[in-house]
C-alpha cells in the first residue's frame, strides 16, 4: 500500500477544522499531520511538518491565505496548496492562483470531490471547482482580461473612495506621474477609459468588494 498523503489543515473555525480533520482521518489513504488557524501559524507548521498538501482557507484574521501562500512559496515549501474557501469572486481566485496555489475548491464541495482534489494536488496538478473554472475561463475571454497587480489594486481601491491623484501619491509614497502611469494600465487592463468606469467595472467583476 502507497504511503498515506499527508496534509495540514488551515482555518480560523475550529468546527470547519473538526469535520475536514474526521474526514480525512476516515480515509487510510490520507494522514493530518497537523492544524492551524490562521496563515502565519500555518506557515510555521508546513515548515515544521513538511505535508504533502495544505488545505488553506483565504480570509482568516491573523494571517490570510494569499499571504500564506505567497511566503510559502518563498520559501520552496514542496508542499501543495489546495484553497478550501466560501469565496469564488475574482478578487479571491485570482491572486491565491498567481501566488502559487495549486487548486481552488469551494467548501460545498462532495466528499468525494474534495478526495480527488487532494490527490491530484498531491501530483502537482491543477484542481479548480467548476464555478471558480467557469469564472477564470470568462475572463480570460473578455476583453481587459488582463489581473490588475497589487499595487494597481491598491490605487484603484483609493480611486475608488474619492481620492485625487495628488493624495494617492502621498498615500502610497509614490509620484503622481506613477499614479498616473498605474491608472494608464488599469484603464487598458479593465477596458475603459475613465476613473468612473475603471471603479465600476472593478466591482462589477469583483476585484473591488
């Protein structure tokens, strides 16, 4: 018999936890190594116990996943990530995707589903929830498909509140000629030609909450 994969389980809920935890333990194919509730925990603990896959949660106070995922990666963790999330909006797929996760399921997910996506991430392959699959597949087909980076995210969320060019460059520490530039690209990535637009088709496709 193959060794069982091993799998570290992160969330803030501790009931979330509990029934994942008594999932995977029903399985001899499957092996918890460990727990963790938020993602500054759960990165110690990967580096500590060195699991196959993290199951990781995206928003968790203490620590986000994204973050997780991101410092995870910097650290060449060999483990994989599969997010197990309530959240399927743009804003929450696509940067767990580009920091590295291997997988993004929602927690309605069967039993069954869940299993598999584990294994498959355990490969190395990609595993995505038909819903967070079907969103990605739109976007990349409509036009300004393009991700906004995450300083691009931070100046449209000031734009988004009011905030001049003037008082965004003092926010961030940047020129207003970067503003500027930053506002160039979000335009040509979002496909409008405004502030006014820019900022409703971000909260229309999510990247805005």
């Amino acid at each position: 018999m193959a060794d069982p994969i091993t799998l570290l389980i992160v969330d803030d809920h501790p009931v979330v936890r509990d029934g994942l935890r008594g999932m995977f333990r029903s399985d001899p194919c499957f092996e918890v190594l460990g727990e963790a509730a938020d993602g500054v925990e759960a990165v110690a603990l990967a580096e500590r116990l060195d699991p196959d896959v993290v199951l990781m949660d995206l928003r968790m106070p203490g620590g986000n996943g994204v973050d997780a995922i991101t410092e995870l990666q910097r650290r060449g963790s060999r483990a994989r990530v599969l997010v197990l999330t309530t959240y399927d909006t743009d804003s929450d797929t696509l940067p767990a995707i580009e920091a590295g996760a291997t997988g993004y399921l929602l927690k309605d997910a069967p039993r069954d589903d869940l299993f598999t996506a584990v294994r498959a991430a355990a490969q190395g392959r990609t595993v995505l929830s038909p819903a967070v699959a079907s969103r990605l597949v739109s976007r990349v087909r409509a036009p300004g498909n393009e991700a906004l980076s995450t300083r691009e995210r931070e100046v449209l969320a000031l734009v988004a509140k009011g905030t001049s060019n003037r008082a965004i460059a003092a926010e961030l520490f940047i020129s207003e000629a970067t503003v500027k530039t930053h506002l160039t690209h979000i335009y040509g990535k979002l496909g409008v030609n405004d502030r006014a637009a820019a900022v409703a088709t971000a909260y229309g496709r999510g990247i805005l909450s």
